[in-house]
C-alpha cells in the first residue's frame, strides 16, 4: 500500500535524499514546506507535490489532506536542527509518524519529552542514522562483536571539511541554533563510535573554537582521539597541494577504516528499514546526543593527555573578527 509523506525543509541540501528515498520506495510525497521557494528539485520526484513557504497554510493543508486521505502516515524532517525538536512534536500530534534528520534533537532531555508524546499518540520517531547501515560497518561490527570483551581498540578519527564564511551568516555558524562544530558535523560518528564499541566511559574536549573540536572520548571498547574542523587551514599539507577541501581518516589500531564509497542509497536503504517497522528510535539516538551536549558544554582542558596531533594546530581569527 502506497504511504503518503509530508516533508519540512524542502528548501535544504539533504532533502533531495528523502525524496529520492520516499519515491524509491514506491511512496508520494503529497505536501511540503520551506520557507524558502528554491525548491525546483522537487520537480525530479514528485512534481504534482503541493508546497508552502508558510507554515501556518501548511499545517491547515495537512489537516485537510489527513481528512481526505484518513492519514498522513509520515512526516520527514530536513529542517535546521534547532527546529526538530518542534517538527518532530508537530508530526506526532498530527498522528503520523516522523523520519527526522541529525541530530535528532539538541538536548537529551528533549528525548524523555518526545518519549512521553510518543505514548499519547501512538506514533514513532525515527532517527537517520545512516552510517550504521553502510555495509562495511556491518562488517566491522560483526568481527568486533567477536574481540576479547578486554580488548580496547585505540581510534583516531579526523574529520576536516572545509566551509566558507557563509556557514558563519547562516544558523550553522549558531551554537545555539546548530549545536556547534561536534553536533552540526560530527554527531553521525559519535553515534557510530557508539554503536561499534559501546558505552561512553570518558569524554575529554582539550580544543573547542567557533571551527573546530578536539577531544578524547573512552567506551567500553576503545579509545578515541578525534579532530573535527571546517577550516581549510588545517586540512594536512597533502590534502591542501592536491587541490581538496575535505578530509576523512578513521583509523582501528593504526589501520585505516575504508568506507568512503556506498553512501549513494544509504537513505534509501533507512526509509526501506523504517518502512518495515525497523527505524532507529529515540533510546538509540540517545548516546550520541548525550555526547554532543557534554562537550558543547564541557571546559576545555587544553593541549593535556590523549589528545589528537592535530588539536596542536593553530588557531586562525575568526572570520568576522578583527
């Protein structure tokens, strides 16, 4: 049976991977809104879709449309981050259910209130988490499950992927609004951090700026040194001569973890899952949120103990300053 979609954030670079997902999945989406209007995507996948920069009408369209079609049975969330917490509580309480993108939410007490309109309404939230579907970290997974319990892996993770001062006009440069450096690009490898090695045991930030995170992070079965940054400055002088601007190392015991390739229809793959009644839900986003929000409010302890070579890098102004 064909199911019915609505989609909020329309306007965003990711949404065209929710479209591609809800129409691969032989589905339609029937209405969505942005409140910007460069949306001429939508004519790849669903062109008859109605559209609202308003969300006022938007909201009265879907009440009509769950009138006539007796349900919207999904809601997709490709909005700011800031705003999921919101959407996600506005599909629930229209009696559909909600496919959100990361992160899920800011704060993990927002979790326990979802949890609880959950159980009013009957309805489910489910998370992208698409890099635990990657077929590599299927793989991965599998032969860590069967390491010694004793055996921590030490990990280096390095994550450079360079923007322009754009990103500091728009609500990702917010800390308030996007979460910081360690939410806005780095939630998806906390959580497979997470779902690879376990519980979070230590979480250690020795640099935090307006561009770029370090830290050290322990659990249950490893040791992780990460960098994150969207400043070129950093990207290692290699990267920077052969002309790139992003910059990805994921290393188990000094060997590099490969898995650059086999994105293309992760997304897919997660509506495919959720469809079928196996979506990630709020308990297996709660690790990751709970890490983000320690180190966006963690004091910084400085270039001390395990932190990673390229925390000792240093520090460019900030693009509006003076």
């Amino acid at each position: 049976m064909i199911k019915k979609f609505a989609l909020i954030g329309a306007a965003g670079y990711i949404a065209p991977r929710h479209m591609k997902a809800i129409k691969d999945t032989n589905n339609l989406l029937v209405a969505a809104y942005d409140k910007n209007d460069s949306v001429g995507i939508i004519d790849s996948f669903f062109p008859n879709a109605d559209f609202f920069t308003e969300f006022e009408r938007f909201d009265r369209h879907l009440e009509k449309l769950k009138r006539r079609f007796n349900s919207i049975d999904y809601l997709s969330i490709c909005s700011p981050n800031y705003l999921h917490d919101s959407h996600i509580r506005f599909g629930l309480r229209l009696g559909s259910d909600v496919i959100c993108e990361k992160p899920l939410v800011l704060n993990p007490w927002n979790i326990d209130g979802l949890q609880e309109i959950e159980n009013e309404t009957g309805n489910k939230v489910n998370s992208i988490l698409q890099l635990r579907l990657h077929q590599r970290v299927v793989e991965m997974k599998s032969i860590l499950d069967q390491a010694p319990k004793d055996h921590k892996t030490d990990v280096e993770l390095t994550y450079i992927t360079s923007r322009g001062k754009w990103y500091f006009t728009s609500w990702k440069g917010e800390a308030q609004k996007s979460g910081g450096i360690a939410t806005n690009i780095g939630v998806h490898f906390y959580d497979l951090l997470g779902f690879l090695f376990g519980k979070i045991q230590i979480n250690q930030v020795h640099i935090q700026t307006h561009d770029r995170v370090a830290g050290y992070l322990e659990f249950e079965h490893a040791r992780v040194r990460y960098f994150l940054s969207i400043n070129e400055e950093t990207l290692p002088a290699h990267v920077i001569n052969s002309g790139k601007r992003t910059f990805r190392s994921l290393q188990f015991d000094g060997v590099e973890f490969e898995f650059s390739e086999g994105f293309g229809d992760l997304h897919t793959v997660s509506y495919q899952k959720i469809l079928e009644g196996n979506g990630f839900r709020l308990n297996d986003v709660r690790q990751s949120i709970e890490i983000v929000h320690e180190i966006r409010n963690s004091k910084e302890l400085g270039l001390t103990g395990e932190y990673h070579p390229f925390a000792s890098k240093s520090l460019s102004k900030h693009p509006f300053s003076t």
